[in-house]
C-alpha cells in the first residue's frame, strides 16, 4: 500500500507538465534507482526543491476458473523534505471485472478507492555504505476491498527496508525489499472484520544498454496470512518476469514490468499455483516527471 480512462488522463497531465520541468534528479553515483525494478524498488528519493508526479497501474489478471480483472491505479506528488526524508500523499482507484470465478460474484466495476501516505527515510547512502539502505512506510484507508472489488471500509499500514548496490557503478544494479503489511477491513453491511498480512521479499536486476534504458529480471516471493500478525498461513506464490525502465525526456521516465506466478500453493489444497490469494499475472505501469 488504482480505469482505463483514469490512467489516460493520467498520461496526459505527465505530458503536459513535463514541458515546465527541470532536468532529472541524479543519485550519488549518477543513477536514480528508485524505479529501475518494476515491483522492487531502489533506495534513492530525490532531494529538495525537486518534486515528483507519478502515477502507478497495476494489473492483476487471472484466477483458477472465469475470467478476473482487476486495475488499481494511483496518483502520487512525491515531496522531499531532504536528502534523507520525503513524504508522498496519494489518491487509490480501482477497477473489477471478473466472470464465473469460484467463489466471487460477477460484478464489474471502477471507482476512488481510497488514499494513502507514503513516507521514505534513507538509513545508509551508497556513497557511505557498501549498498543504499532506506525504509519505506504506507498508510492507507480503502473503500473497497482489494480482493472481491465489493464496498468495505479498512486500513492499512505496510513497512518495507529497500536495499540496492551499483554492482558495475552506472551500468548494473541491483535491489533487494522485504516487505510487511498488514490490513483490517469490513464489508459494507457486515458485521465482522476481516483481517490479513503478509510478506514479501524481492530481488531484482537491471543492466544499462542504451542512454536512459535499463532492462532487467526480477523475481519475488510472497506469503499470506489470516490475521494482522502472521497468524495462520493462507497461501504462497513466486513470481517471475522482465523489467524495463526508459527515460523519455530529461525530466519524465516510464517503466514496465510483468510477472508470471511460476510456483505456488494454497493453504489446504495441492494444485501447484495459488490462484486465490495471489494472481496468475501481475503487471505494473509507472510514468513520472520531475519539476
């Protein structure tokens, strides 16, 4: 801790003002690492006076049986308040279609999810340490719930350490996140809460072939769990996949990556992928612009 139309407009207001802005932010050692990753992300976060407008589109894609789509979309002005904090509210929406999977009912549907904080504290620089170190923090509240796509009322907090290394400096990099959250929610209308949390650990690298261009692989393994402190196991998956991050101007930046759930299981049940906790694609979108 985002539809069609909303990403596109998105775009366009990236467009638009990346005309006024100023050059790209620079690391200590010449490269932002931020979003080089895809899901993983790197220990830089700018310094002031720069900001930053990013929007984020996930998509989730495939269950065990029908047809499930699901987008969540957000829109974050990213505000370093030095070269060591920043702080980064946001906007959630989100967007269902899903058809005849087990378990859910068939609904389509796209709305304001919810909005959320991001702070970023930088714990070690590359520059002073053998690897950047920075912890990152999200609080949210949702009005949907990200599994079925029904009304709900929750919140959400979610902690995670970004660790990176210049392995050949300005030219390979590398990234490693573990990540834990935590979530309580309440379906409109219910009367009993449900709560979950799980972790996360990825890994990624990605290797410069081109002035602005990062191509990459990154790999990640996820556990999920019945209640807020890891309390009963639910289900786990690995993903797989390509990462690319290009620089389309001075000042605006696009990246790309998409993982395949290559190994899994579910709490309980002997199939060889975990298709309800977790989902067979993930896919993820990010534009930016600095100004």
């Amino acid at each position: 801790m985002k539809r069609p139309s909303l990403r596109l407009a998105s775009l366009a207001a990236f467009l638009a003002a990346s005309a006024l802005a100023s050059p790209a932010r620079s690391s200590d050692h010449g490269v932002d690492t931020e979003h080089l990753f895809g899901f993983t992300e790197g220990s830089d976060l700018g310094a002031p006076p720069e900001k930053e407008l990013e929007s984020e589109t996930t998509a989730r894609l495939g269950k065990r049986g029908g047809s499930f789509r699901a987008v969540d979309s957000a829109l974050v002005l990213k505000l370093p308040l030095s070269d060591r904090f920043r702080v980064a509210p946001g906007l959630a929406f989100a967007g269902y279609a899903m058809r005849d999977v087990p378990g859910l009912d068939d609904r389509s549907v796209a709305a304001l999810a919810g909005g959320f904080v991001e702070t970023r504290a930088r714990l070690l620089t590359r520059e002073e340490a053998p690897f950047g170190l920075t912890l990152n923090t999200v609080i949210g509240g949702s009005r949907l719930d990200a599994a079925t796509g029904l009304g709900a009322r929750g919140v959400s907090v979610e902690a995670g350490l970004l660790m990176d290394r210049e392995i050949v400096p300005g030219e390979v990099v590398g990234a490693v996140n573990v990540v834990y959250a935590l979530g309580r929610s309440r379906l409109d209308g219910g009367n009993s809460d449900q709560r979950a949390s799980n972790v996360e650990v990825s890994g990624a690298v990605a290797r410069r072939f081109g002035p602005g261009l990062f191509l990459g692989l990154e790999a990640r393994y996820l556990r999920a769990y019945h209640g807020l402190g890891l309390d009963r196991f639910a289900g786990q998956a690995v993903y797989l996949g390509p990462t690319v991050y290009k620089e389309l101007t001075e000042a605006t930046w696009i990246s790309v990556t998409w993982g395949t759930q290559v190994s899994g299981s579910e709490a309980r049940r002997g199939e060889d992928r975990d298709l309800t906790n977790f989902d067979r694609h993930q896919v993820r979108l990010r534009i930016g612009t600095h100004f």
